[in-house]
C-alpha cells in the first residue's frame, strides 16, 4: 500500500515538473518573410539607340555577359580622329626631345661663315689691286674713246671730200662706236669712284644685322629646345590621350554587360528605341546573393548579428536551409499586413534580413520563407 502511495507522489511530481518546464522553456520563434534578391538596374553613361537586344526576361546571366548593345553613331571616325592627335603628339615631343638634326646645324653655320664673309668685304672696303685694276680699266676706256674720235673725223673728211672712198654708213657706224665708247668710259669712271669710297654705312649695318641673325638662329639649333617646349608638347600629348580615352570609355559604354551573376527581371527595349544617358535600361536580380525579409517582436528581439538560423520554404517542406543574420534594423515599426506571426498586429517589431548560406541553386526569390529563430 505504502508503495503505491509513493509511486503515485512520484508520478504526481513527474507530472508537475513537466508542467513548470513546458511553461518555462521558450519554444522557437517562427518568423515569416520571402526569399529576396537584390535588383541592379544596368544602364548606359551615354545612352543612343539601341542596336541590339542580347536577352530575354527570366534568362539568367552569367557576369560580363553583354546584354544590350546601343549604336556608335561617329564615335568610331572620333575615335580615329583622336588616335592620329595622339600620334601627332607624340611625335612631335619624340622631335623636341631629339633636338635638331645635325644636317640641319651644318646648314646654318655655313649660312654664318658665308654672311660673315660678306660682311668682313664691306667692313675692310675695296683693296688696292681692285681700284688700281679699276684705274687701269678706265684708262683703257679713255683711249678707246680718244682712237673712236680720231677716226671719226678721219671718216667725216673723207666723207666730205667727196671723193668716194668712204660712204655714209661707215660715217654712222664711226658715230655709234663714239657714243658707246663714251659710255663704257662713265661706266668705268663710276666704277673706280665707288671703289674710292669706299662700302656706304647702311650696307654694313645692314649685312651685320643679317650677320647677327644668322648667328642666333645657330644658337637656337645648337642649344637644342627648351624645356618648357618640351612641357607644352607633353602636356598637349597628355591631353589627347585623355581625349582618345574618353572616347574608348563612351565606346564601352555602348555595351550594357551583366555586372553579376543573375536573372533577366525586366527588359522591355527593342532594336530602335531611345535610352537616355543615366536611365535604367534593364534589371537584373544578383542570384548569388539570396535573403530572407522578415519581422521580429520586439519581446524576441534578444538575436545577434552572424547569428545562424534555419530557414525552411513550403516549396521544399522536406529540406531546411542554414541562414545568417545580417541585418537588424536599429528602428521600431508595425508589421505588414502580408507577413503572419503568432504576436499581434498592433506590437511593434524590428525587421531583420537573414542570408541564405545554401541553396542558392533551389531556392527563387518570391518563394514563401519561414525563419527560425532558436
């Protein structure tokens, strides 16, 4: 009897603690949400019209697998045009940091030699020999002249004689050759006057300065360029590589490529149509990255960030997902009205973002998810 009595306090305690335990122990919390992606928006720096449409909505994308191809219009004839500019360019600081080739130095010394020549002439002015050959010449210019007289009058008497022996043209031809021999003679008394003289002021001043001319360019060619020439002409090579580079990136930008891995959400373009320079011309959801959007009750807010969660979906009622917590939101709300708790409505409760480590391959953003927070 005694035994009984004992087994039955026994099975009363049993009974009791279970009780007390179930009341104490805090079962997990489930939380609803769906599973999410993250939507990028591609589009184009440049935009134009569209050439070509490389995909599809639903397909999935591979990372820099082009998408969408907008027309190059003249940025191809631009872009020749700035790569001859950069080679210009380029050339032309290869020539200043070259300096001067040595034909061209060669050039202007004898260009001096010969200037500072005939400026030594002018300077020094006439030598003995040529005012004495000058004096020589016009003596000879003299008797010539004296010997056309003598028979010219010799002519004229005979002519006048009349006695047949020498006729008019011959008395012409006895004048003409006075005239020029006259003139040969001031020609040559001219001559030796200027030799006298001497080489006039003007004419030196005027071949030193051509002298000094010719000298500086020298001085140039043997200096060789300066070193601000030089900085400008690589300056100006810079800028046309920038030119010609703006150019390649607005050709890049006519190729709208997947930045991730992914799925085609929208694309609503065909062959023809406008996007402007900016705009979204696509979306694609990042399907490496898949999350779980969900609301917890401020009264089962004790988680913690990298904190691991189960998460299960009722596509997939036999299998469960291992999860992260990587988001808590530091702000109080309300809960949607599309997501279900156990809590009521009107608590306030924090929304938390919990990433899928698996699954990716199963798993679509839009399927119903719940979590499990232990």
């Amino acid at each position: 009897m005694v035994y009984r009595i004992a087994l039955g306090v026994v099975a009363v305690t049993l009974i009791v603690v279970a009780l007390v335990y179930s009341q104490l122990r805090v079962e997990p919390l489930k939380v609803s949400g769906y599973v999410e992606a993250d939507e990028i928006r591609l589009g184009s720096r440049v935009g134009g019209r569209v050439k070509a449409v490389h995909c599809r909505e639903g397909q999935a994308v591979v990372a820099g697998e082009v998408l969408l191809e907008l027309e190059e219009f003249d940025l191809i004839s631009r872009k020749a045009e700035a790569a001859a500019q950069v080679a210009a360019a380029k050339a032309e600081v290869a020539k200043l940091k070259n300096g001067y080739r040595a034909e061209e130095i060669a050039e202007a010394e004898a260009r001096v030699e010969r200037l500072s020549a005939m400026h030594q002439i002018l300077v020094d002015g006439p030598r003995p020999e040529e005012i004495n050959a000058a004096r020589a010449r016009l003596s000879l210019a003299i008797a010539q002249v004296e010997r056309a007289k003598l028979t010219y009058d010799r002519l004229t008497a005979l002519f006048a004689a009349e006695t047949g022996s020498v006729s008019r043209d011959e008395v012409d031809r006895s004048t003409e050759e006075v005239k020029v021999t006259e003139q040969t003679q001031r020609v040559r008394e001219e001559e030796l006057q200027l030799l006298e003289k001497g080489s006039r002021a003007e004419e030196i001043a005027a071949a030193a300065a051509e002298l000094r001319e010719a000298q500086e360019a020298l001085q140039l060619l043997q200096a060789g360029n300066r070193p601000e020439d030089i900085a400008r002409a690589e300056a100006m090579s810079a800028a046309a590589e920038a030119a010609l580079a703006a150019i390649e990136v607005q050709l890049s930008e006519l190729q709208i490529a997947a930045s991730v891995d992914g799925v085609i959400e929208a694309v609503e373009l065909q062959p023809g149509d406008m996007v402007g320079g900016g705009a979204p011309a696509l979306s694609l959801l990042d399907t490496t990255t898949l999350w779980v959007r969900a609301y917890v009750p401020e009264n089962r807010l004790d988680i913690a960030l990298d904190q691991e969660v189960r998460i299960t979906t009722d596509s997939f009622l036999d299998e469960s997902f291992r999860g992260t917590i990587t988001y808590i939101s530091r702000q109080a709300e309300f809960t949607p009205r599309n997501v279900q708790t156990p809590e009521e409505r009107s608590k306030q409760v924090f929304r938390i973002k919990a990433t899928l480590l698996d699954g990716l391959d199963k798993l679509r953003p839009g399927m119903a998810a719940d979590v499990w927070l232990e």
